[in-house]
C-alpha cells in the first residue's frame, strides 16, 4: 500500500485512491504471511490516528498475507487508537491461491480502540477464511456501515464483520447488508458460519441493534 504501516500521530483525510494492485509475499515459505492494505499494511502500537473521507478504487489481488483490507490490513495493535470515518471501498479484493485469513472491505482486522463509522463496501470479496463487508476479525464496535458487495469465502463470513471473540461491549449498530454471502464450509463442514450481519460470535459478546440484511445468506 501507500504505507507499511501508520505510526504516531497522523491524520489521512480526502484521498481517493484507484488502480491495480497484485500482491505476492515472498516471505510466505517461512511463515510470515503479514499484512496487506491499499492504505497502509498495519498500525503501530500507540498510535493515534484518524482515516477521514477517503474512497478507493483500487482493484487488490493478492496471495499468502493473514490480514487483508480495502483500507487497513491490521488495525490491532496493543494501545493504539484509531477512527474510521467515511470510507467508502470501490476495489474488488480477490485472493489468488491460498493461506489468507480476516479479511475485510475497509480492514481486516480491529482492535478495542478502534472505531468504525459511516463507511462503505461495494465490491466484491473472494478470499479463504473470516472475511466481511467491513470487518474480518472484528474487536470494535461498528457503527453507520454499509456492505453492497458479494462475500465468497471457504468458512465464517459476515456481511458486516466475519468474527469476534470479544466476551463483552461490541455493538454493531445500524448496518446494513445487500450482498449475497456464500460460505462453501471447505474448512469445517460441521459447522455453519456465516450471516447477513456476523458470521461467528465465538465468546458472544456482541449486541446487533438496528441492523437488517436483504442478501441471501447461502451456505453449500
């Protein structure tokens, strides 16, 4: 992406990104599989950040990262704080071959003190495991987000956000889903995980208030 990673104090706000981006980790054979956004690969740790307005159009491929994000890939990270605002995802995501885990439309993954708000997926998602509109592996409340694009995903899918293991205080709130979520079960095939809101709440803690989805939820 523009950036391996945001660190400190920073502000992004009024970009609009668009374009082709393929991306192979090399360092995949020694089990590194890392971070991947059209934005910025990660967040630092005590890091205080805002991402305001911002549109991307950028088409993303992609092979053997863990953290995958229209935005962000990793948005976790041990004290850091981050909002979300306004970000609208125009860029198809596609994984090319394999090994790819939480992926998500905006970010692939959150931490506590994240906030995501008012943003936007419209494209579609083709990737292996955890994946959602907005979200991958969700650990922050999500609020005012919309997910338009179809997710395909090998196992635990979500319009909004794919999985939490929160055990307390995640709210999604007034999302809304219209892609069709379709969840082949490759994985684990006992099990069905996937929806048109979240897909997995692993330790139930989190509250869906205000939330509705028209896609279908399919599972085959």
């Amino acid at each position: 992406g523009l950036f391996s990673e945001l660190s400190g104090n920073y502000e992004i706000k009024n970009l609009n990104l668009a374009g082709e981006f393929n991306a192979i980790n090399s360092n995949a054979k020694t089990g590194s599989l890392g971070n991947l956004g059209v934005l910025a690969g990660a967040i630092a740790e005590k890091s205080n950040g805002t991402l305001k307005d911002c549109v991307s159009s950028v088409d993303l491929s992609y092979n053997h990262y863990d953290y995958v994000g229209g935005f962000v890939g990793k948005a976790h990270a041990a004290n850091a704080y981050m909002t979300m605002d306004g970000l609208v995802n125009n860029g198809s995501i596609t994984l090319t071959g394999d090994s790819s885990n939480n992926v998500g439309g905006i970010t692939g993954a959150t931490a506590f003190y994240v906030v995501i708000k008012n943003c936007i997926n419209n494209a579609d998602i083709i990737s292996a495991n955890i994946v959602g509109g907005i979200v991958g592996n969700m650990y922050a409340s999500i609020s005012n987000c919309i997910n338009n694009g179809d997710i395909y995903a090998d196992d635990i899918a979500g319009g909004i956000a794919a999985y939490t293991s929160a055990t307390s205080d995640m709210v999604i709130d007034n999302c809304y889903n219209t892609g069709d979520i379709k969840d082949t079960g490759y994985i684990d095939s006992t099990l069905i995980r996937v929806g048109g809101i979240l897909g997995f709440d692993n330790k139930g803690g989190t509250t869906i208030e205000s939330c509705y989805n028209v896609g279908a939820v399919l599972r085959n």
